[in-house]
C-alpha cells in the first residue's frame, strides 16, 4: 500500500472516529474556538487556493470538504499524493493537478471572483 493511501485512509478514519467524541464532551465556548481554527483555516494562501481548486473540481461521490483536504495536507501528504488519491477515488476528471489548477483559475476569473 502506498503511504499516501495509508495516511489519507488514517486521517479520513480519525475523523470519523474522533470527531463525535471530541464535539460531544466540548462546550459551546470550545466548539466555537475550534471551528475558528479549523483546517482549511491553518492553510498557507497558496494552499487554501489548491484545496479550493480540488475541492471545486470534485466530480465523484462522496465528495470531500475542504477541512477534510486541508487535514490531509496538514498531515504531511503531498498535494500531488492528495491528487493521485482524487483520480485513485475518480474524484476529478483532469489528468494533471497543474490542468485542475489552471481550470480553476480560468473559471474563477471567468465569473469574477478573486484569486487571492
């Protein structure tokens, strides 16, 4: 098994596992805290763009959402395994993460919204 497959399987089980627990023994004061901080949150501006754009081109089912893509870059895997993972999974329909990102950035100018 390729690591990035085990660390993406990890994290996506983490999450499910943990996340109850830790949400259902939190405060409202706590629960607020965290969802301040959450994933996509922690990005640097050039990864919150590539999430984005990942998160966008989603074409498959179950999607993922874009605290879920963060925590995996957060975790230490590369965005090109988080990329070979979408195709693995046919989450998306482009062949090259640079092709995804290039779409992305032409769609978002096309309607307008910002880059940055």
């Amino acid at each position: 098994m390729r690591p990035g497959l085990i660390v993406f399987a990890f994290t996506l089980a983490s999450m499910f596992v943990l996340a109850p627990i830790v949400f259902a023994e939190s405060s409202p004061a706590t629960v607020a805290a965290s969802a301040a901080l959450q994933s996509y949150d922690r990005l640097s501006p050039a990864s919150q763009r590539i999430a984005r754009g990942l998160f966008d081109a989603q074409t498959g089912e179950p999607r993922l959402t874009l605290d879920e893509i963060a925590t995996l870059r957060l975790a230490g895997t590369t965005w090109g395994e988080i990329f070979a993972e979408f195709l693995a999974r046919d989450l998306v329909s482009e062949q090259q993460l640079s092709h995804l990102m290039r779409e992305h950035q032409s769609d978002l100018k096309r309607v307008g919204r910002s880059t940055d």
